[in-house]
C-alpha cells in the first residue's frame, strides 16, 4: 500500500487510525481502522518502520473503561528476520505498562511447517 493508494479507502462509520505505507515497494504496509465512536490516539512508530523489515502501526484506546493497545505488524518473505525481532521487542518496551493490555495482529512470514531458526 502506497500514500496514493491508502487515501482512496473509505470504509463508511470508520476512520483509519494508524498506517504504515511503503514508498519504495510494491504491496505491504499496514493500517488499522476504528470505528467512530471510539477515541484513540495514533502512537508514532515510524523511527522503527522500514520497509519489508517491520512494518508497524499502533492505536492506544483512550475510553476510561478500557487500557488497550493495538499494533498491526508486518513483515515481508524477504526481509531482515533479525531487524523485525529487534524492532519488535523496543516496540513492545515502549507500550508496556502492567495495565496495558495489547492486542498484536499481523504477518511476520514465518513457515512453521519448515524446520527452521526462525520459528
């Protein structure tokens, strides 16, 4: 997903909250939609993103009733496994608080079929 690509999606009764889009690649990136009547705040990843390595964007839900954090990830076939790890862990250290509860969806390209070090 590029700049031009992710402001043609409109999805009636959401906003997009957080995105990650690639401007050297073809596919990839990642966004994170919320409904309008949630509040939220967009927390910057972007000093961790790079391209087909880690890929990343992150909501914090901002209702009183609820300490939730949402990262969606991304990780091409191709990319640096060691560089998505590192990332990924000073990522989850910046959002940690006992509190917190945080939700990751995504796609890091791993085989678990595969005997493999990355598993």
């Amino acid at each position: 997903m590029n700049v031009l690509e992710y402001s043609h999606i409109n999805l009636k009764g959401y906003t997009a909250g957080a995105h990650f889009c690639r401007a050297l690649h073809e596919k990839g990136g990642v966004i994170i939609y919320i409904h309008n009547n949630l509040e939220f705040i967009n927390i910057d990843l972007s000093e961790y993103c790079q391209e087909k390595d880690f890929e990343a964007c992150v909501i914090k839900l901002t209702s009183s009733s609820l300490n939730i954090c949402i990262i969606t990830i991304y990780r091409s076939p191709t990319g640096n496994f060691n560089y998505f790890l590192l990332n990924l862990d000073k990522v989850l250290q910046l959002l940690h608080t006992p509190a917190l509860h945080i939700i990751m969806c995504g796609d890091i390209n791993v085989n678990y079929l595969t005997e493999n070090d990355q598993k």
